[in-house]
C-alpha cells in the first residue's frame, strides 16, 4: 500500500486558496491541479509499505503525534521547483512544523521503512507541468495571495493510490489520524 504522512488544511482554507487560484486554474491547460479536496502538507512520503510495516508504523506515530503540540499555520505566495511543480508556501509555525516532520521520519525508519534523506522544505502542491512550462507567471499571479490562519490539530496517515481518482489522477485516503499534543 503506498502511504504518506501529512496535516491538512480546513475547508475554509482550502475554499479560500481554490479561490485565490481559480482563474490560473481555468487559464493554465500546461498544468494538472492537484484535487483541492485532497490539498495537504506532506511531512513525509513513504512508498510502498506492507501490512506489518504499516502496523509498526501506526503505533510510532502515534507516539510522535503526542509529543507535537498543535500549530498555527497559514498558507501565502506561490513558489516552483523547477519548472515542473508550482506550490504555495507555508507560513507560521514552520520550525515545529519541520520538527514533526523529523519525527514523522524518524518515525518510519524505526518501523525500517526507507525515507528519504532531504531537508523538508514546507509547502502545498498546487499543480504540476505537462512537460517543461514557465511557471513563473503563475508565481507572480499568487504572489499576492496570503491565507488565514488556521490550527493544524491532527497528524494523517494517508494512502495514495494511483490513477484511482478522477481523470486518472490519485486518490487519497485517510487511514489513521491522531491528535497532535496530549490534549
């Protein structure tokens, strides 16, 4: 089963960033927008994971959950890597964000699943190119974009699976959530 862990966003920021984005969305046929309903913060991506793995994986992160207290996040801006992913940042408690994120991996690497070994730079997928596509008119037109903030309250373990969503994109479902902090 292929599994990552994130914390969403509420439905009153994903309205208010579907409607920031709106119009890119209508005039950009080079990208392919990711589903707002499933918009996230991936703290870490995780691959393929087995039963007994994911097992063992559950019980970790619901102790990495109680030891992060929930933060106040807010989403602004838009930035790209590359010419292939256009992303918006994350605002806020970003440090403890990143600080959840490593236990969210260290997490997984206790439970022997292979993570990857970058810095975590927080952001949200907005949309990925068809190919190479200048994406820095869109940057420019969400530059202005800056979001209200809200309280990340919970820690997902979601699984991805390919091609099952519409037009043949994933879907994402929820498998577990836990509480972030003791409560």
């Amino acid at each position: 089963m292929r599994l990552f862990v994130a914390v969403t966003p509420p439905q009153e920021v994903v309205d208010e960033l579907r409607s920031a984005t709106a119009a890119l969305r209508d005039g950009s046929p080079a990208l392919r927008w990711a589903v707002p309903e499933q918009w996230h913060l991936t703290l870490a991506f995780l691959g393929e994971v087995d039963d007994d793995a994911r097992q063992d994986l559950v019980g970790r992160l619901a102790r990495a959950a109680a030891r992060h207290e929930p933060l106040t996040l807010s989403l602004a801006g838009a930035g790209r890597f590359g010419h292939r992913v256009l992303w918006t940042r994350v605002q806020g408690d970003v440090e403890r964000l990143g600080r959840l994120a490593a236990s969210v991996r260290a997490a997984a690497r206790r439970a022997r699943l292979a993570v990857e070994d970058r810095p975590y730079r927080p952001h949200l997928t907005l949309a990925r190119a068809r190919g190479e596509t200048d994406l820095r008119p869109a940057v420019a037109a969400l530059g202005g974009f800056d979001g209200r903030a809200w309280t990340a309250r919970e820690l997902h373990l979601v699984r991805s699976r390919l091609g099952a969503g519409p037009d043949g994109r994933a879907r994402h479902e929820l498998l577990v959530s836990w509480p972030l902090g003791r409560g």
